[in-house]
C-alpha cells in the first residue's frame, strides 16, 4: 500500500501537485481535461480509490466522477453514508475544479498514515465530480456548449411527481447525466461549488417553493423563503463557512452564509432539485471572488478551504441513522421515516436504511410503511454523538376515523354571547356580527 501512494505521489508531481512530506499539497496549475483525466486515472491506482464516469457533456467529453473509501470497489457497507462533492458546474468557475482534485489527493495519499483520514473513508463513502461542465471549462465560459446555465436546468416542486423520463425531457446532457446520478444514489449531504463570492448558500433559492402541494412527504412548505429543514441547512452551510479562513468574517454575508432567495432567487437550481427529489441536503459554496484566480493563488485557496472540506465531510457522522424492518425483520424499502414536528419526510433504500439530519435536541422518530408503522422512539441529537435508531414495523397504522354523525344545526335567531373584557358578539341567523 505505501510503495503504491508513493508512486502516485510521484506521477502527481509531474501533473502539478507537490508531495511535502506525505502530507502537505502544493497546487500550481489549472488541469485541462486531457490533463484532468491523466490525473483522476493515476488517482484510481490508489486503493482507496475507484474512478467512473457519471455521463458526457454536449461535445462528448466525459463526467469523471472519483469514490474514496476504506473499500471503494465492492458493495458499500450496510448503513454507511455516501456524500458528493460536485464543481465546475460554470465553466469559468473553476477553483471548485482544482480543490476537489487536491482534496482526492490528499485523502488517498495520506490515508496510510493520517487517523483522521481514516475514520472518515471508514464511516463515509466520498462521491467527487471535479467538473460538471466540462465544455464550459474548455471554452472559458459560464454555460454549456449550447449556451445553457446548468444551474438553472434542473426540475422543481412543480414537476414533483412526473416519471424520471419526464424529469429528464428537454434537459442538457449533463443535466440529464447527474439527475440520473443522483436519483440513482442514496445520497444525504452534498455541496456544490462555485466561485463569484466567498459564501455558503442553503436552499430555498426560488421563491414561492410550495412542494407540499405535489409530495406527501412534505409536511410544511417552511416559512420566509425557507425550507422547512432550514435548522439544518443553516448549520451545514456554517460547518462550512465557520472552518473557512476567511469565509465566517465577511462583512457582505453575516457569518459568511446566506439563504439563496435572500441573495438573489433562481430557479430550476441543482440545490433544490436534490432537496426536493431526494433524502440529499446540497449547499451551494462559493469559493472565490474571482471566478479563475490566477493559478499561483490555488495554493492559498486550499489553504482556505481545507478544514471546511474535512469538516463538512465529517458532518456525515452526526446524522440520525438506522435500519427499518417489518416484522419478519426483513428490510423495508420506500418506508417513511418521521421525526415529529419537524422537516421533511425521509425515505428508505431498498436495503431499509434511512438517515436524518437534525440539529442538537430531543426528538421523537418513527416509521411507516406498507400499511404498518413503528412505535415512537426518543433519540437524543448531540454534536459528538452517532445516533443510531432502528425501527420496526410491529402494528398497522391507525386510520384517521371519520365521524358519521350529522353535525347539529346551528341555533336559528338571534344570539347574544357576552365576551368578557371585549363585546358583545351578536349571531343572526348563523352570520357572526361582532360590534
């Protein structure tokens, strides 16, 4: 294993990353795609590491997509979190591009020897797309290769509901490419990364966001432009913003975050297509004020973004998580997990597995499913914790009784109802007039 990372330490030398010691990374160039892919290949020889392609762009170019883990090339283990990291969605937004690179890098590089390295690629499964807009990258600009914002071409709450085919129907190829990679994949967490500020953005970015109209499993359509998990959004995007060097003191954004409405409203935005489609929660980081610093200013940019990289992808340990079953202990797919009074409903994989977000607190959780539900379960939430709840279908859910009773008339004339401290309220004829 260690003469293995040493020879691609050495390759990746030569591709524009210096090894210090094992540990440190030097960035010092911007890679082509031809260069990208020579350096995600060498990569890929790392055991901790599998390199796939998730799709092509308009001019068939590839989506490379890297998995790091403790075992990357069999099937991921029963419970554990798969996470993405997603950039260059804007072409000419490119430092996204170089930080997931660096970030793969030192993950396989250092995983030898570095224990925190090692309990993150043992508890989290890392999914990294250096760049969705490979076209754009190429020819220095925002858009794809027939001129469309990826950024505004995802489905939203109003097209919750339409078969995939539907969903993907008209959309770009490398819209199409991650909304197949992302409906096919129990993600939970994910950020997005872009460049024209130093912030971190959280959902809602469109305005008027009314889901619960299309999807039961929304329960309230939050308030103020907000999610209704908007307790946990907030907490991701400052994860971030306060382990960035800079990001956390800006005085354009208070404590480096904002609601996406609040800075400007988008729609058909890739946040909210995982949100609204999916259990994943994605944020949207912008990394740097200009769009393609010049390349000497990468290094600083790591430096920057480091800890919240790390940490971000550490937050993935924090969730509440467990296996529903029904009462033959068999794994229940599709089951909704309920925590009272709060957010949205999350959904099971096909191996029973669900996971939730919350913020420190005492919560209540159940399950349902297949005409059956769980007992109620109280799960404590603290920063340090792993919360893990398992629930079982044990008895069939209760049916909302309907009352059959005919509903006694309303009292016909004229009623007076004295209201203490107030007036007096006057009903003639069952129309209320109060004085």
């Amino acid at each position: 294993m260690l003469v293995l990372l040493i020879f691609v330490g050495s390759v990746l030398h030569t591709q524009g990353f210096v090894l210090n010691g094992g540990e440190e990374i030097t960035l010092s160039n911007y890679h082509n795609y031809d260069q990208l892919k020579g350096v995600l290949e060498e990569l890929s020889k790392a055991e901790v590491v599998r390199r796939y392609t998730i799709g092509q762009s308009e001019l068939g170019r590839d989506i490379e997509a890297l998995v790091l883990s403790d075992s990357p090339g069999g099937e991921r283990e029963l419970l554990k979190l798969m996470v993405k990291l997603v950039a260059n969605m804007h072409g000419d937004e490119a430092v996204g591009r170089e930080m997931l690179v660096a970030l793969a890098q030192h993950l396989a590089v250092n995983y030898a020897t570095d224990k925190r390295v090692q309990n993150l690629l043992k508890s989290v499964e890392i999914h990294l797309v250096p760049t969705m807009n490979p076209d754009g990258f190429e020819a220095v600009k925002r858009e794809n290769n027939n001129g469309k914002d990826l950024n505004r071409d995802f489905p939203n709450w109003k097209d919750i509901g339409k078969s995939v085919d539907e969903l993907k129907s008209g959309r770009q190829r490398e819209t199409s490419s991650m909304m197949s990679w992302i409906l096919d994949n129990p993600f939970i967490l994910s950020a997005n990364f872009h460049d024209g500020a130093v912030v971190a953005n959280y959902p809602w970015d469109n305005i008027y966001m009314r889901p619960s109209e299309k999807s039961e499993l929304f329960l309230s359509d939050g308030e103020n432009n907000r999610t209704p998990d908007n307790k946990v959004f907030e907490d991701l995007a400052l994860v971030y913003s306060s382990n960035h060097k800079t990001m956390y003191k800006s005085t354009q954004f208070v404590r480096g975050i904002t609601n996406g409405v609040e800075w400007y409203p988008i729609g058909g935005g890739m946040q909210d297509f995982n949100y609204l489609f999916t259990n994943c929660m994605e944020i949207t980081v912008e990394m740097s004020t200009v769009k393609k610093p010049d390349a000497k200013q990468l290094q600083g940019e790591w430096e920057n973004n480091f800890e919240s990289l790390m940490a971000y992808l550490e937050y993935g340990t924090r969730s509440v998580h467990g296996l529903v079953t029904d009462g033959n202990n068999n794994p229940v797919d599709d089951a909704h997990v309920i925590v009272e009074g709060e957010g949205k409903i999350v959904t099971t994989t096909n191996r029973g597995e669900y996971w939730r977000f919350l913020v420190p607190g005492e919560y209540r959780i159940k399950a349902t499913g297949d005409g059956f539900e769980s007992e109620w379960s109280k799960v404590i939430v603290t920063e340090e914790g792993v919360n893990r709840v398992d629930l079982t279908l044990s008895k069939e859910v209760e049916e909302t009784k309907v009352t059959t009773e005919t509903p006694s008339k309303p009292q016909q004339g004229i009623q007076v109802t004295l209201v203490p401290g107030w007036c007096v309220e006057l009903n003639f004829f069952q129309f209320p007039i109060w004085c």
